[in-house]
C-alpha cells in the first residue's frame, strides 16, 4: 500500500502528516507515508489544495486535514480494495 500525503508544511498539512502516520500505526500497515512537498509533484497528481490524501494512486481527500478514525476508515477500506 502506498500512502502519501501532499502539502507543503503548513498547519493543516503537518496534522494530516502526523494524523496519517498514527493511523498507519494504529493498524499496523508496516507501510512508509510518503510527504510530497514539491508543487510540481502536486500538480501532476491532479491535487489542486493541500493538504491532501492518496492512497494507492487514488485522491481520498483535499483541502483540509481528517482526523485519526477518518483515515484509519480510509485506509481500511483501501486494503480491502486490495484484497478483492
């Protein structure tokens, strides 16, 4: 599973940053969370606001921060996405 949050280091993107990496934990993924920075990186992405979520190549959330039982429901899913 590939996890990465995209933002360039603001409040709302450093919450997400460290709400994604206790999530992460908290299931026991045993996967790295990427932290896209660059704004180029951003845009070929299609991500258009920070911060943002993707999971696996796929946009789950942009422009505000989730909190730890959102993404945990967002990884969840993503991983029985996985499964099928």
């Amino acid at each position: 599973m590939k996890v990465q949050v995209f933002g360039a280091g603001c409040a709302s993107c450093k919450t997400m940053l460290r709400n994604v990496e206790v999530a992460v934990a908290e299931l026991g993924l045993g996967t790295q969370v990427e932290h896209v920075t660059r704004v180029q990186a951003m845009l070929d992405a299609g991500i258009t606001g920070t911060p943002a979520l993707v999971i696996d190549g796929r946009v789950k959330c942009v422009g505000r921060a989730l909190d730890v039982p959102d993404i945990k429901s967002l990884l969840a899913s993503s991983r029985t996405e996985l499964l099928k």
